[in-house]
C-alpha cells in the first residue's frame, strides 16, 4: 500500500515527540499491519506486531459492540492501564486503527492528545489511497439507524426465561 511510508513516519514522528510512547502501531481494521515501531519491551524482547495488531482488531470488535451495546455511538478509542504502563488504541478513519503502548509514568493527557492528532493524520493517508471504507464489523449490515433497538433484537435472559413456557 502507498500509504504505508507515510503512516510509518507518522509513527516515528509520535515516537519522537512523546519518548514515553514504547510503541506505535498502525493496522487495518481486519487486524493487518499496515506500519509498527516499536522498541524492546523492559524484558528485552520486543513486541511482535502481527500479534498486537490482531489482539487490536478483535479489542476494536468488542468496543464496537460495547459501544452498540450502551448507545455511545462510534467507536473513538480504547484505554487499558496494566502494571507497567497503558495500551491505547485509537479509530484511525473508517478502516485503520492506531494501536499505542506506554510506560506507566506517560501523562495520559499527553498521551490522548498525541496519540488523536496521529490518529487523524493516519485516517487521512489511509483514505486518501484506500477511499473510505465502510465502518468495521458492519459488514453488510444496515447502518445503526435502520437496526432495530437492542432489545428488540434479542430478549435479556430473564424476560426470556420469564416468558418461557414451564416445564412440566
């Protein structure tokens, strides 16, 4: 892809600019690696990027649904704070996701505001040779709009088995 040398210097430039930020990747929205940088994790080794971006694909699927679930709306980014420092994934457009790893001791604001402006540049170089894609894991189906409500879609267990018929 032509977008893939523009998105690594984002990337590096991100790295460069908040030296906090352990690791930076870029990936498809389907979990493949469009560009990484990333350095040697405390242990010394150094984290894989196909796994990361594939965990990162299937951590966007259920903050989708999340997301779905409780009427937030779409999908904007995703924090998780662990004993030695922060994962945090960002929407990068409608078919790229910018995937960040940081130390513990990062300012979390900082972090947010380096890691949304990255994301929108990736967004736009990824548009800019992809064109827009439709939002992940739609697919096929009808935009949110034209869904039926969640809980006409399927009743919660307990109005489930309220209505069941009883056993005899």
């Amino acid at each position: 892809m032509a977008a893939e040398q523009g998105v690594g210097e984002e990337l590096r430039g991100l790295r460069a600019r908040v030296p906090q930020v352990a690791g930076a990747l870029a990936a498809t929205v389907d979990g493949f690696v469009l560009a990484e940088d990333m350095a040697p994790a405390r242990t010394g080794e150094r984290p894989e990027a196909e796994p990361l971006a594939a965990l990162t694909a299937a951590a966007l699927g259920l903050a989708f649904r999340m997301n779905e679930a409780t009427a937030r709306g779409a999908f904007r980014e995703l924090l998780i704070h662990g004993e030695l420092g922060y994962v945090a994934t960002y929407a990068a457009g409608s078919s790229a996701v910018l995937t960040l790893l940081a130390d513990d001791w990062i300012n979390v604001g900082r972090l947010h505001l380096e890691g949304r402006r990255t994301a929108a540049r990736i967004g736009e170089l990824v548009t800019a040779v992809q064109g827009p894609a439709a939002p992940h894991p739609a697919g096929d189906r009808p935009p949110p709009e034209y869904r039926p409500p969640l809980e006409r879609r399927r009743l919660p267990l307990e109005r489930r088995r309220r209505n069941a018929p009883a056993a005899e």
